[in-house]
C-alpha cells in the first residue's frame, strides 16, 4: 500500500518540474514593447493615453512620464495605435523578436474634439440632439445665406432637408411658397406645417393678413416675412413626433427659425447693395 500511494505523488512531482521546465523556455519566446507617448506641440508627456495593440487584447495606459509598457507580445510585426481625447489617433507599426523589447515612441497631435449638436425644444431650453427621440433637422442659415444668397425664408428651406419641400402657389409675383414636410397629411384640413421665430408661433395660414383681397386671389406666404440675413439657424422637426412637444397641431412638422445674437467681441459691419433698371 505504500509503494502504491507512493508512485502516484511520485508522477505528479515529475509533472509539475516538467511543467517549470517548459515554461522557461515558452516565457523566453514572448517579447514586450515599450516607449513613450508625448505631446507633438510641447514635446510634454501625455498620461493616462490608451496604447493597444492591434489584432490582440494587449493594451497599456501611460503613466506620469507618459512611458508604457506591453509585455507578453508574440514576436511577430503588429500596428501598435494611442488614443487619448484632445489628440489625433496615432498609430505605428512595430516588429517584436523573442526575447527582446521593441523601443516606439508616439507624438500626439492635439486635434479639436467635436461636440454634439444642441438644439431648441418646444420648452425654450437647450438640449443635445443625440438625447432627443425626434427625428430634428439643422440648417446652418448663416453659412448658406453667404454661400447662396437665398431670396426669402422660403428658399432657405429648399432643396436643403430629406422630405422637405419648397412649392410656389402661383405664378404671379410675391405669391407665397406652400412647404410640405414628408407630404401632404390631409385632403381637408391644412397641411401647412408650425413655424415658430425664436419661441413664438407665426400665422402661417394662406390667408394670414388678408392680402388674397388685393392680389387677385393670390397670397403671401408669412414665412417670407422673415429677413434671411437675420437666421442663424433653422431647425425642423419632422413627422407626428412634433405633436409630442408641441401638440396636435404640429402634425404636419414643425420649422423654428433662430435669428442671430449678439456675441462678445469686436464690432463687425456688414452692408449690400441692390440695384436694378426699369
């Protein structure tokens, strides 16, 4: 009984030295790499920055001094890529060899970080776009009035979002524009959609002002009242999730306009001149 209990703890001990034995030589075959992550414009060290290697789970954070290390690497040629926010993705290309530790340094770039678009809900205050669940289009008025030049509010809007459309109501002269967002909703009742100006609702019924009485049947559109030189920005909510914020009446969309604020800094002029022959 002896011998026989024996033997057993005999086989494992010589298992377990064989096992010490084999990992000597597999621990010698990985490599590391090691370096330093830097700031490009200042040559200052970066911490806390993400270094990882591509193709596997290795991955490392910089310390104080912005040195890294990654140990336990294949020998083989990797893309070795840093991340950190405030700076440009830097990725380079590295060879490890077994048993020796590949030196690569990074220079970050600062890169600006773009921030999420912020939007006017129906209760006046600002909000990210990403956290609203309506479907929100932006247009940049004051980009696209320097670049364009649109005639009226009407045209701002032409041609500029996915399912909104810009039609003439006649052919006359300072007729107005009928604007349908994702089409018509109704046979009977209006399709026009809600436009507000900096918070307050406009009339834009067809008959708003009872101009039709003296243009031949003709009328204005009140959207057109509002200067394109004056817009910032448009913001159209589409579809009857508008109904959700500003009531039923929103059915057919909603269009806010937001004109330009003053902003601190030097005082700028802008002028131009129109002119024309009879």
């Amino acid at each position: 009984m002896t011998l026989l209990s024996i033997r057993p703890l005999g086989i494992a001990a010589a298992l377990f030295v064989a096992a010490g034995l084999a990992a000597g030589p597999v621990s010698a075959q990985q490599g590391s790499v090691a370096g330093q992550v830097t700031d490009k414009s200042n040559q200052q060290p970066v911490a806390g920055a993400a270094v990882l290697v591509g193709g596997t789970s290795l991955q490392a954070r910089t310390g104080r001094e912005g040195r890294y290390s990654l140990t336990n690497v294949a020998p083989g040629r990797y893309q070795v890529q840093v991340r950190f926010i405030g700076f440009a993705t830097a990725t380079q290309t590295v060879t490890v060899a077994a048993g020796q530790t590949a030196t690569l340094d990074f220079a970050l770039t600062p890169a600006a970080v773009p921030l999420d678009v912020v939007v006017v809900s129906a209760t006046g205050q600002e909000q990210q776009k990403r956290e609203l669940g309506n479907n929100i289009a932006t247009i940049d008025a004051a980009k696209i009035t320097q670049l364009a030049a649109p005639t009226n509010a009407a045209d701002l809007l032409n041609s500029r979002v996915p399912g909104v459309e810009v039609m003439q109501s006649g052919g006359a002269t300072g007729s107005g524009s009928r604007v349908r967002i994702r089409g018509a909703t109704s046979l009977s009742l209006s399709n026009e959609p809600i436009i507000t100006l900096d918070g307050i609702r406009m009339d834009n019924t067809a008959q708003a002002g009872g101009f039709d009485n003296f243009t031949g049947g003709q009328a204005p559109s009140r959207i057109n009242d509002i200067n394109p030189e004056d817009i910032e920005s448009v913001e159209i909510v589409k579809g009857p999730s508008a109904a959700v914020l500003y009531g039923t009446d929103a059915a057919n969309g909603v269009i806010q306009y937001r004109t330009k604020q003053g902003r601190p800094g030097p005082t700028r002029w802008t002028a131009y001149v129109d002119g024309g022959t009879l």
